[in-house]
C-alpha cells in the first residue's frame, strides 16, 4: 500500500504544479471560466473525452459490461456516434457563435440573439445546471469514495472526502486552464489504463475464446448483443437506450464550452479526429474490461468495483497504484469542470447579468472561486451518504442536461427562425421530459429518458419557434 500511495502522492503534485502554472489565467472571468479561448487542439481533445466520461467509464461502464455482458457494447456505439454528432454538428458552429457574441456561458450564447424577457432563458439555465450538477458531482463523489475503498481499504466517507481536497483544491487555485491541462494529464492516464487492463483480463482469462466460454456457461445471454432483458422487455429498448446514451453530447454544457475555449476553428478541426479516435478506445476498454473480469472474478456483490478488483489482482503494486491513480484522473476530469459550471453559472449567469453588479472582474473571479468550494462541499455532503449506482445516477444527470441545452442549441445554431419562445420552451420541456419520464415511466417501459426528452426538445424548439415567429410575421 505504501507502494500505491507514493504514485497517488506523485501525481497529486503533478496536479498542484499544473494549477499553480496556470493561475496568471483567473483573474477575469473568461479567464478562470474559459481560458481566455487559447487552447490548442490537443488539448480540447482530451479535455472533451475525459470530460465527458467521469468515474462512470472505469467504475460505471465497467460494471455494466460485467453485469450485462456483451450487451454493453451497443454503448460505445452509442458514445462514438454521439460525440461524432457533437463535433460535426455542433462545435464549429458554436465556436464561431460564441466569438461573435463574445460569451462566457451556455446562458450567453443561448440568449445572444433575444432580449431575454425577464432574464428567463438565463434563470431556468442556471436553475438546471445547479440541480443537475450538484447530482452529477456527487456521483463522483461516490466515485471517489468506492475507488480509494477497493484500492486502499480506507473508509468510505474518509474516501469521499480525501478525493474530495484534492479536487476542489486545484480547482480552486487554478481555473479552467488548470481544469483542461490535467485533463491532459488524466485522459493519457485514462486510456493507458484502458488498454493495459482488458489487456491483462484476456490474457489471464486464457484468450478471448475461454472469456466467451465462460460467461457462456455462466449466461448464454451475457455473450448474445441481441438478448432479451431478465424483465421480459424486447431487446430494440435496451439497443435504443444504450446507443441514445451518446445524445447528451451535442448539448451538455461542460463539453459545450471546451468548444468555445478553443483557440480558433482550425484546432477544432483537428481535435475532433483525436478526439474520435481517443473515445472509441475508453468505451471498448472499459466494456472489454468488465466483460472478460466477471470471466476471472463472477459474482462480485459489487460490478462497479470490478476495474480495482483487475488492478489490485492482475498487477504489482506500483502497477496498481497507478490504475487507481487512472480511475481518479476519471473522476477528477469531470468534477472540475462540473465545478467551474456550477460556479460560473451562480457568478456570470446569476449575479453579473441577471443581478446586474457592477463588481470587478477580479473581485467576481474571486467569487467564482469561493463559490467552486462551497458547492464542492454540498456535493460531499451528500455524496458520503448511502452509496448509490454511478452508472444510473450519472445517466439521470447527463439525460437531464443534454435534453435540456442540445435541441435548443442545435436550433439556435441552425434554424434561422429560431424565437425566444422557441429556445425557452424546448429547453424547459426537454430537461422535464427527461425528469418526468425518469421518474414515472422508465420503469415500465425501458426506455432510456434521453430519447424522450431530445425529441420533446427539438418539437418544442422548432415547434414554438416556427408559430411565434409566424404571429410575429403576421402582426
């Protein structure tokens, strides 16, 4: 253990250099929030992937791929085409938008083009971005507390806490810049960690063929991509509900805004290829990962741990420690963003445009900063309370902002008759679709709740969009 620790302690003050680098960037608000948009290719690559995949690919997509079997892998269909859509539909555009209209925030572009009544699209974004995050942070929170409980035998809640520190601390000091280096940083690590251990599990498993002969005797169903669910539900909605996990990535705002911090359209351009690349392998290696661990270790009480139980038994120590050292890059990658979201959301979106203050840039920058902490330790709060399933509670959060941002800015981006009414209404009916269906219905029916909160967003996007603008016409 003392082995583990000591790669923990190594790369933790890898992180605290990288946030000390990059504080001569936070002392305005485009600064801390986006990096002044100057970041190269390479860079918005890898800070979109590990951005946008947290402690549920090593914790959550694993465990599913245990659990599920090869079934997981529609997923990371779902996943490429998703972000595939993002960077071909949305990014360009969005950065060339967000330029012209000199925003900071999701709320910026999204009311650039209105006067926005009563500051109603900015307040009905902030209010979504608030709940969904602090729900999305805490899942990572549990994250942390399950990965430094399979690694190190610490304590949950003391797990949930001393991952904690560590985030919000280089958050804190070091803005967006620092947030996107160490992305950098934990996105290599991640997908190191991602080719080594499915890797090792095949091998130790005797070849791919003996994983499939194992899990066949197990469950036939675990090695058939067409199964029917235990629940007696028809395959088409597990299929349609995996692959539609790839959705939010066209309208969940902390991938949003790595479009607009960069540089100019040429590195977009080209950090759309690595980041394609990139993904295809974080997804197949976790699925892979979990798949050919139940072959090694069947009936663990918990498939979210199945990535530490490989670490811890197929490697050496030092090995291992820097394993557990990938699954919090993870997890760090999306908190720190989720942080700076939440914070610029309550600074920018709050206080500074709705409230009106006159306050420096400086002194607001330093509100963002102490904002970052207070909803970090919200977020603790809540996260050491009973442990809960990452994969299902991040989906719950991705869901509910991507429903809520995508088909709004989608038809903002390309629906010149695009209104007000139309932006607000597609984007408070997607995120409540999204909610409503969660709650009420996907227990009967399956059907992940993205699905019907993307198509709620774009009918009530183009829908209200194209009547409000024709009265308008009319009078």
């Amino acid at each position: 253990m003392s082995t583990t620790v000591a790669v923990l302690v190594v790369y933790l003050g890898i992180l605290a250099a990288l946030a000390i680098w990059s504080r001569r960037e936070t002392h305005t608000l485009s600064g801390y929030y986006l990096a002044n948009k100057k970041l190269p290719f390479w860079v918005v690559a890898f800070s979109t992937n590990a951005t946008g995949e947290s402690g549920w690919l090593l914790l959550g997509l694993s465990g599913m791929g245990y659990a599920v079997g090869v079934q997981a892998y529609w997923v990371v269909a779902g996943e490429f085409l998703g972000i595939a859509a993002a960077w071909w539909i949305v990014a360009r555009r969005l950065k060339k938008f967000s330029d012209e209209v000199d925003a900071i925030t999701v709320p910026d572009v999204l009311v650039a083009k209105f006067e926005d009544r009563w500051n109603l699209i900015r307040g009905v974004s902030v209010l979504i971005i608030l709940v969904m995050v602090t729900a999305y942070v805490t899942a990572q929170m549990v994250a942390s507390g399950k990965a430094f409980s399979s690694f190190l035998g610490m304590d949950y809640a003391t797990g949930v806490i001393v991952g904690s520190i560590f985030i919000i601390g280089y958050t804190f000091v070091g803005g967006y810049k620092a947030v996107c280096y160490t992305d950098v940083v934990q996105g290599v690590l991640m997908l190191l960690g991602l080719i080594a251990v499915p890797a090792a599990a095949i091998y130790a498993s005797g070849g791919w063929s003996e994983v499939q002969n194992n899990l066949a005797l197990q469950d036939p169903t675990l090695m058939d991509m067409m199964a029917v669910s235990a629940s007696g539900k028809s395959a088409w909605i597990a299929i349609a509900s995996f692959i539609a996990i790839g959705l939010p990535f066209m309208g969940v705002p902390q991938l949003l805004i790595r479009y607009m911090s960069a540089r100019d359209d040429g590195e977009i351009r080209k950090a759309r290829i690595v980041s394609l690349s990139v993904m295809l392998f974080f997804t197949a290696g976790a699925v892979t990962a979990g798949v050919a661990g139940r072959a090694l270790f069947p009936g663990l009480e918990d498939p979210e741990t199945i990535f530490p139980v490989l670490s811890n038994n197929l490697f050496p120590p030092i090995i291992a420690g820097l394993l557990m050292v990938v699954v919090l890059s993870a997890i760090m990658s999306t908190v720190d963003s989720l942080l700076l979201l939440a914070s610029s959301s309550v600074v920018r979106d709050t206080y500074q445009k709705i409230i009106g203050t006159r306050k420096s840039e400086a002194t607001l920058s330093n509100y963002g900063k102490l904002l970052t902490v207070v909803i970090g330790i919200v977020a603790v709060i809540l996260g050491i309370q009973e442990p809960r399933v990452i994969f299902d509670f991040v989906l719950a959060s991705w869901s509910g902002l991507g429903s809520a941002f995508g088909p709004a800015v989608v038809g903002l981006l390309y629906y010149k008759r695009v209104t007000w009414a139309g932006v607000l209404a597609g984007m408070s009916g997607g995120f409540l679709t999204s909610v409503i269906w969660l709650m009420f219905f996907k227990s009967s029916y399956g059907l992940y709740e993205a699905i019907p909160g993307f198509i709620a967003g774009f009918v009530l996007t183009y829908g209200v969009s194209f009547l409000t603008h024709k009265k308008a016409g009319q009078m």
